[in-house]
C-alpha cells in the first residue's frame, strides 16, 4: 500500500513524497525523519522506551522513485563514544515496512537512534534523540 | 496534586541543601526492597519443594567431586554470601572475587563477565567448574538419586520420574541448577538506612529526611555529581551492563582476563543458554537478551557493574578482590589512571581528586546502602512428606 503511493508520487512529482509517505492505518508514528528526498516514520514498542529494557522500533521507509531499503538500524550515545550492547534484528515486512528487534537503552542519557537507508545508489542515514531519563 | 508535588520536591531540596533534580534521582535508587519477578525460563522458580531443594544442595558438600566443597563454601550466609577473600578457592584457586547472592534475581547476567544469562544456567557452572566443585552431571544423578530426602523433594519440585534411575544426568543437573535458582531467588536484602530517607525525600518529609546523617546525604549529593549513578543506577545500584572502570585486567604470566569479551563468546555458546532446550519460557521473551547480545572490542576488559547494596558485609571489592576497603575503592574513583582505560572504550569517568573529607562523605553514603540483617543464615524450609 504505502510503496504503491510512494512510487506513484514519485511519478508525479519528487517533491511531493513528503505527503505521500502516510503511516498505514493504525500506526500513529512517534518519529518523522526526513533527509534528501527519503522518510522514516517510526514508532517503539513499547512506545515509551525504559532504561534498561528491550524494545523494538517499527518503520515505514518512503522515498523517490525506487523504494529505498532500510538496512540498519542503530543507536549510539555520542557524548559517551559508546553504542547499544546490543544488535537488533532488522525484517521487512513488505510494502516499505520494517520491524528492528533487540535493542537496549543501558545508560540514561542522550541516544541517537539512526536509520540507514539505501536506493537509487545513495545510502542516507537519518537519526533522532531520544533522551533516557 | 501534580504542582503540590513539585513544590515539595523543590522545598524539601531547599531544605536539604540537595541541588535541583537530586531529590528526583536519589528517589530512582527505590523503593526497596524489590519483588523479583518468577523467572519465566525456570518453571521450578517460586516451586516450594524446590526452594527446598535448592537450600539442602547449595549447603551439601557432597554435590563437589571430593565431598569438601559446598555453594556455601564460597557463598557464606554470614560474611554477605561471600569469603572474604580477595579470590575464590574452590577445589583450588579462582581467579575472580566471589560476588555475593544477595538479591541476585534482579540481575539480567551473572558472573563478573555475564557468561550465564540465566541464574539457574550460572548455578550448574561451579558444579563442573574443576577449579570450584569439579563433579559432573552423573554425579550430581547419583548424589539426587541416592539421598532419600533429596530424591523426595526432587521428585515433589519437578514430578516423579516413572523410573528414578532413569532421570539422565544432564536432566539431573539442570534441575540440581533450577532447584539452587528458585532458592536464591528467596536470598534478598532488607532495607538500608538510605531507604529511609529516599522514601522520606519521595513523601517530602523534611523531618524525617534530615535524619538521615549529614555525611552520607553529602555524599548523595557528591555521587550524583561524579556520575556514579549512570552505571550504578536504580534500586539496586546497577545498570546490570558491563564497563571499563581501569580496574587492570592482567593476570600475570602473559594472561589477561578478557572479561565482557570473553563473556559473550561463552554465553552464546553455552549449551545451557536461553536458546537451548533447557529454557522453560515458550514465548521468547526471556532468550531476546541472549540472541541479540554482541561483543565489540570495547568489550575487552569490562566487567558486570555490582550492585552497592550491603557492600559493608562483602568485602574485599572489584572483580579481582583488590581493595580491601570501600575507601580504597573511592580512591580509585578519585585517582583514576585514564591510560588504564581501554582506548576503545567509552568515555565516561575522569578522575574526580575529592578532598579527603569528600572521601568520607562518599564513603559514608555508600555505606548507608547496607542492610544490617542482611548476613546472616536463613531458616531451612521444610516439605510436609520428605
Ligand atoms: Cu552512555
């Protein structure tokens, strides 16, 4: 569903993909990131993140043209120079939808939660804060 | 309700002379104590007959291959579950410090390098460990199978065997770990002085927090600030994750104790693990930490972050024994040598140079976070019919 809009506004007009990216029914994002012409709509589950507990992060990838691939996903604590001691798991679920298991917040803190996505050649990395109290 | 909160909060700091978001931080160290949830990858976990079970095997001699070496050899009740000594002798010497058992169902990896991702998998390991009790899982058959009180509560915790004789060794010794698992999971600590005045800060009773001794709120206050609490953080004063502090890791001889590093290769190549067929959780939740586990070379030299409840009672400290007492572990803190710091590692700490009285106060906190009672032996259960 989501790929077929997305390729369809990549038709149309590139410009317009920022619209077209609409989460499926029933997943209300926590996350928009969006970076030379590719979106990530994400959301945790479960949706608050804990210190100290496993979570997983549910994406919907769009973008120009072909579908981009979401290849990684990651986090990082920059202020600390370390990441997750943890690898996630990464599935595609089809129509542009992932599901990332495994990772873990072990510090509080600053984390940088980041999507690498690859199509048409270009791997773009997006990335949010998510601040562990 | 929520603005009458925040007022307390910022009063009662006022009155303290605690910074603002200490009351917030040092109320996350609680409450305590905490009620461990049943382990759902051991069915035994909770079971009376073997929490019975477990307290007869971890006081028996008889379960090491020499009949002179128990749990409780190295586990003392009455030193905080520990010996004292700066490493482990078992049948001969170990290389690491025996952590205690207290409250040690809260932990999500057990040993200093988190090479048991279970308590029950960790309490078969010392078994067949030939440095500690050196026996084998037919041994540990035959000793169930033999004693008629054992056999009795083996038979109530896990369901009789049609054929005694034919309950197989390894089935012998993952029950003989699952048994000692659910009795551990009964050995936790009461309350610290410190629990008093964290509850006291979360009521906002001023009164009864000032009770709680200057140097020790001090040394609150100064634990917060060196960032103490990013590792040994929540109620049980740990992240339950794996660090570089600049404690050394050479062994003498050459040898080094790879920790973290070595840990993860072990944990996801143990038979024993939560992603083998001896885990009792059919949802998969409980094996999620297991499958996604990763070494890196920051892993090299980390060791698990212990938890600093009842320090007082388990001496000496740090993964290797070397401090004998908590000041010395300050001072470790204090004078941090940053070129002992794996270069890969993260950047957390910096040495803190605390004055000599800052010493005492930090001192003085983290002894508060000691429950009096908590060394001592517990009352053996006992099982109507064995
Ligand atoms: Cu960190």
């Amino acid at each position: 569903m989501i790929r077929a809009a997305a390729v369809v506004a990549g038709l149309v007009a590139s410009v317009a993909i920022a619209e077209a990216c609409e989460p499926p029914s029933g997943f209300t994002p926590r996350g928009r990131l969006e970076s030379a012409g590719v979106v990530v709509l994400f959301r945790t589950l479960p949706p608050v993140i804990a210190l100290g507990r496993h979570f997983s992060v549910e994406a919907v990838v769009c973008g120009d043209g072909t579908p981009p691939a979401l290849t990684r996903v990651d986090a990082r604590m920059p202020e600390h120079r370390h990441g997750m001691n943890y690898r996630p798991t990464l599935a595609s679920k089809g129509g542009g939808r992932y599901v990332a298991d495994g990772l873990m917040f072990h510090m509080p803190g600053r984390w940088e939660l980041s999507f690498d996505v690859e199509g048409g050649g270009r791997r773009t990395r997006l990335a949010t804060d998510v601040v562990i109290d | 309700m929520v603005l009458a909160a925040i007022v307390g909060a910022t009063a009662i700091a006022a009155a303290l002379g605690l910074g603002e978001g200490d009351v917030r931080r040092l109320t996350a160290h609680g409450p305590w104590p905490q009620s461990p949830a049943r382990d759902p990858s051991n069915a035994a976990s909770g079971n009376a007959a073997a929490i019975a079970l477990g307290h007869r095997l971890f006081f028996d001699p008889r379960l090491s291959v020499n009949g002179a070496v128990a749990c409780a050899t190295c586990h003392v009740p009455e030193r905080g579950w520990t010996d004292g000594r700066a490493r482990a002798v078992g049948l001969t010497q170990v290389e690491r410090n025996t952590p205690t058992i207290l409250d040690v169902a809260l932990h999500r990896w057990f040993s200093w390098d988190g090479k048991a991702d279970s308590l029950w998998s960790q309490s078969l390991k010392p078994i067949v460990d030939p440095r500690e009790m050196g026996a084998s899982a037919a041994h540990v058959a035959k000793l169930v199978r033999s004693d008629a009180a054992l056999a009795c509560l083996h038979a109530k915790a896990f369901g009789a065997p049609r054929d005694r004789a034919a309950v197989e060794p390894e089935r012998a010794l993952v029950h003989a770990g699952k048994a000692l698992a659910a009795f551990m999971e009964t050995v936790r600590s009461g309350r610290a002085p410190f629990d008093d005045f964290r509850d006291a800060l979360a009521r906002g009773d001023a009164e009864a927090a000032a009770r709680y001794p200057a140097a020790a709120r001090r040394g609150a206050t100064l634990f917060l600030k060196s960032d103490c609490h990013v590792c040994h953080i929540g109620p049980a004063f740990t992240n339950g994750e794996f660090h570089d502090v600049g404690v050394p890791f050479a062994l003498g001889g050459g040898r080094v104790d790879a920790g973290r590093f070595e840990g993860v290769k072990r944990v996801r190549a143990d038979r024993f693990n939560l992603l083998g067929p001896w885990n009792d959780d059919r949802s998969g939740v409980a094996a999620v930490k297991t499958r996604h586990v990763e070494a890196t070379h920051a892993s090299f030299g980390q060791f698990k972050t212990p938890s600093l409840r009842n320090l007082l009672h388990t001496a000496p400290y740090m993964h290797d024994g070397r401090y004998a007492t908590l000041r010395e572990v300050v001072r470790h803190y204090s004078e941090l040598d940053m070129e002992r710091i794996h270069t890969h590692g993260e950047q957390l700490l910096r040495p803190l140079k605390l004055s000599p009285s800052e010493i005492d106060d930090l001192v003085a906190f983290l002894e508060s976070l000691t429950d009096p009672t908590a060394a001592r032996m517990p009352a053996r259960p006992s099982i109507s019919g064995c």
